[in-house]
C-alpha cells in the first residue's frame, strides 16, 4: 500500500464521486490540496464576488482577496498563487505546493 500525506474522497458538483463498485473515489496529495483550495474558494463567495463585480478597482480587490486565502493554505508555497478569470464563471487558481510541486484547480460558477 503507497503512502500518501494527504487522502480525502473526491468530490464533483457537490457530489461524493463513486467507483464502479459504488465505492467512493480518493484522490490523494496534489489533488486532495487543488480540491481544498477550490472548496475554500466556493465556501468564501469571494468568486461569486468577482465575477459578479464590474468595476475594474474592485475586480483587483476581489482578486486579491482570494489570493489571500489561497495563500493561507500551509502547504502551498508563499508567493506562488495566481488566479485567472477566463470567462464570466470560471476562474483558475496556480500555485506550487511545498512538497508535490504545481497545482491548478479550477473554480466554474455556472
């Protein structure tokens, strides 16, 4: 059995994701932080937030903010969060990890 830091079930659309055994899913390190980071981001309503807002100053606010609590995450390197809004509804955060190195997760508010 392979020994992993981090191990948590996988979660999809608000679902638990199930295996063809109707087990469910685990995702281990790399993607057990990209799904925190993501669930952080959709529990703060900071996306709705940026998204949502028009202004250009307050886009920056937004997009700082979120950066900040990425940022609070410890097993992320400092400095290395980046976010992204692609389109109205999705938005994409980068960081490099301590010990697994990039990360990506995707934020979609459709």
């Amino acid at each position: 059995m392979a020994n992993y830091l981090y191990q948590d079930i996988l979660i999809e659309s608000g679902d638990v994701v199930l295996d063809a055994g109707r087990n469910p899913v685990l995702i281990q390190d790399r993607a057990v932080i990209a799904q925190d980071i993501k669930h952080a981001i959709i529990e703060s309503n900071l996306a709705v937030y940026l998204i949502a807002e028009r202004s250009p100053s307050k886009k920056a606010d937004a997009r700082t903010q979120l950066e900040l609590l990425v940022e609070e995450d410890v097993r992320l390197v400092p400095g290395t969060v980046r976010i992204e809004e692609v389109d109205d509804g999705r938005i994409y955060i980068f960081a490099e990890t301590l010990e697994f190195g990039g990360v990506s997760a995707e934020v979609n508010l459709d």
